[in-house]
C-alpha cells in the first residue's frame, strides 16, 4: 500500500534563476515516515528532501491532502492540473482574496440602496404632509 500525500509550503523553495515552488506532491509506504526529517532517503523527492530538511529555512510545511493507492496515471493528472487547485490552503486564500476584492462593490451597492430607501421614505414622507 503506497500513500500520496500533498505539502504545502508556507513560503516558497526556491531552485534555478526563476523557479519557485510551493507544493510537493511525494508517495510513500507512510506519510509520517515520509514527511519525517530523519526518515528522509536519497529516494525521496528532491523537493521533499529540501522542504523537511531545511524546514527552519523554509519555514513550516503542512501535509493538506493524502491519497490512498492512486495509480501513475492519477499523480500525472493531479500535475497537470495544478497542485494549487487541490490544496485546501491555496484554494481558501484565493476565496478570501476574491471576497477582499468584491468588498467595495457590495459596499457601493448597499450605499447606493441605502441611498435610495432614504429618498423614499423622503417622498412618502412629504406626500402625507400634503
């Protein structure tokens, strides 16, 4: 039985002149050996090796998502997707960003109703007084 699990890293690796990563997508018989600074081999993934083993440089890594017997095929999927658009961190980061930035459309819009109840209630008001 072999497990697939996701890291998040708080903050990037960086390796080559432009290259930042932010996942690492490693398979092992165990996640807790896997992601275990003294179980990391030359056989686990060089991303891996670099996430754990240099964790106080790096930062902290969270294991998001493990995958139970997912087959070449899956992992070659999930790389191709994106590693971001499965990670539960990525994904609720981008919601709060994209609730940061309809903010002040819906506080425009409430203004703007607010605005408008008031100029009714005006003109209901002078209406009775007439």
């Amino acid at each position: 039985m072999s497990y697939t699990y996701l890291l998040h890293l708080d903050e990037p690796l960086t390796y080559g002149p432009r290259r930042r990563v932010r996942h690492c997508l490693g398979i092992g018989a165990s996640v807790r050996n896997a992601v275990s600074p003294r179980m990391v081999t030359s056989e686990s993934s060089p991303l891996t090796r670099a996430a754990v083993r240099k964790r106080g440089s790096v930062g902290k890594y969270k294991v998001v998502k493990v995958w139970k017997d997912l087959g070449a095929e899956a992992v070659a999927r999930l790389r191709r997707r994106g590693l971001s658009r499965v990670c539960a961190v990525c994904r609720e980061e981008r919601k709060r960003q994209r609730q940061d930035e309809q903010l002040p459309e819906l506080l425009a819009r409430s203004i703007e109703m607010a605005l408008q109840r008031r100029l009714e209630l005006r003109r209901d008001t002078r209406a009775r007084k007439r």
